[in-house]
C-alpha cells in the first residue's frame, strides 16, 4: 500500500493541514484518554527546562559552575526547541508527528538517566538539548491530542486548552520542585522528569493518533539548508541568552556569532 496515496476521508475526517491526523468519532471514554495524554505530553514538553530555570542558583553550586555556564542550559533547550520547531513542519507531513516524538523521547530519557550519573555541565547541556528538540514535538502533539478529545463544534476550545496546557510548565515546577530537591537533591528533579518523559512514551505508544494524509516535502537540498539555519538561529540564541551576563559591548564572540548568524 502506497503510504502517500491519497485516502478518500468522510467530511468530519478530512485533516485540517498536512501533517496532522484525521479527526474520526471518539466514544466518550476515548475522547476522556486523548484529553488526558494530551494534557499530559503537552506539560512534560517544557517541564523539565522549567524545573532547571526555576532552580538555576542551586544547580549552578551542584555543577560548580559559574553564571556564565548555567546560562547555557536554558539556552541549549531554545537551540534546539526553534530548529526542532523548522524541521517538522516538513518531517510530520512525509513522516507523522508521532514517528519524531517516538525516536526523541527515547533519546530524551536515555540522555536524562545517563545525565543522573555523570554529573557535570556537558552532561546537563545534553539534557537541555535533547529536551528541546522533543519538546518542539509534544507541544504540537498535545495540540492533536486535544483535538481528538473534542467534537467538531467545540474544536476551537480544544485549540486554546492544547495551547493552555503546555503554559502550565512553569507554574507547576515553581510549585513542586522544592519538593524534588528534598526527595534526592538535584538527582531528585532528573529523577522526575526521567520519569515524565518515560509516562509521556508509554501513552504515545498504547494511544495512537489516527492516521493523516502524507506527502513527500524533503529534498536533498533542505539538510543543507536547515543545517545553516540551524546554525545561523543557534547562534543567535547563544547571544540573546549571554549577551547581558558577558555584556554586549566587551565578548568579542558576540560580535562575531551575531555577523555568523
């Protein structure tokens, strides 16, 4: 069977854009199970950046690090996040959403539980990295998964609760992550969002989206293209996010990675 032959959908199905799954009837229990991994998967997106910028000052004596260095674990997860966000505009319109989100969140909980013993900086800029790119993906699907949860008349409420929901991150890491610090110190805020990352895989896996049309978007020239966008939006992210710590006007560097990006 052709994976990018078109699909004949009924109207309630048809998918809204590319890329994103069709919309069929739901029992009721069903819709409750898509509300509930897409609430899910949509605050884990940016839980984990938002329980380290919540605690940068006790993280920052747990790494020896100095302000400067802390200042790259934020920035690593924005890195990634903005790229990330670039590259699957195509990738879920040849590929589906739910094939990236798999393959990140396996490499974002592998990173995160190597990061629990080798605690050094490099190690949790690793973290923040691979975070950001699986958080540009969970984002968008706790978007789909919300849909899924709602009929076709209440569609637009399931846009602003999908939206809503991954803006919850960092209130809850405010609210909790004092908590996490006493469970097992800095171990204990990996541990969780090890955890999280782990649950998130597990309900993407046993609650599939429904299938969506597919389309070949990738051409050999877009790695190339991405890889200097990449680098160009990389860089700039490292400015905005030390510029006002190594100050504007005294690193050289800033001047030359704003030249480069």
């Amino acid at each position: 069977m052709d994976r990018y032959a078109p699909r004949n959908w009924q109207p309630h199905e048809k998918p809204s854009l590319p890329g994103s799954p069709s919309t069929p009837l739901h029992s009721n229990r069903k819709r409750l199970a898509y509300a509930l991994v897409g609430l899910l998967v949509a605050v884990t997106g940016g839980l984990g950046n938002s329980l380290v910028v919540a605690n940068l000052p006790y993280l920052q004596g747990a790494l020896g690090a100095t302000t400067a260095e802390m200042a790259w674990l934020p920035a690593a997860y924005v890195m990634t996040n903005v790229s990330m966000n670039l590259l699957l505009v195509k990738f879920r319109q040849q590929f589906g959403l739910r094939a990236f989100t798999e393959v990140f969140l396996v490499l974002y909980a592998l990173v995160t539980f190597g990061h629990l013993f080798v605690n050094d900086l490099s190690s949790a800029i690793a973290v923040r990295a691979a975070h950001g790119m699986v958080g540009a993906a969970l984002s968008s699907l706790g978007l789909y998964y919300m849909i899924q949860a709602f009929p076709a008349k209440w569609r637009l409420k399931a846009l602003v609760l999908g939206l809503g929901a991954s803006q919850l991150a960092l209130p809850l890491a405010r609210l909790f992550s004092e908590d996490l610090l006493q469970i097992a110190e800095w171990r204990g805020l990996y541990l969780f969002e090890l955890g999280m990352a782990l649950l998130s895989l597990g309900c993407v896996l046993m609650l599939k989206l429904p299938p969506g049309d597919r389309f070949k978007t990738f051409e050999p020239l877009d790695f190339l293209t991405f890889a200097i966008l990449a680098s160009g939006v990389a860089l700039l992210c490292a400015v905005l996010s030390l510029g006002r710590i190594d100050w504007w006007l005294e690193a050289n560097w800033i001047g030359y990675a704003l030249a480069a990006s």
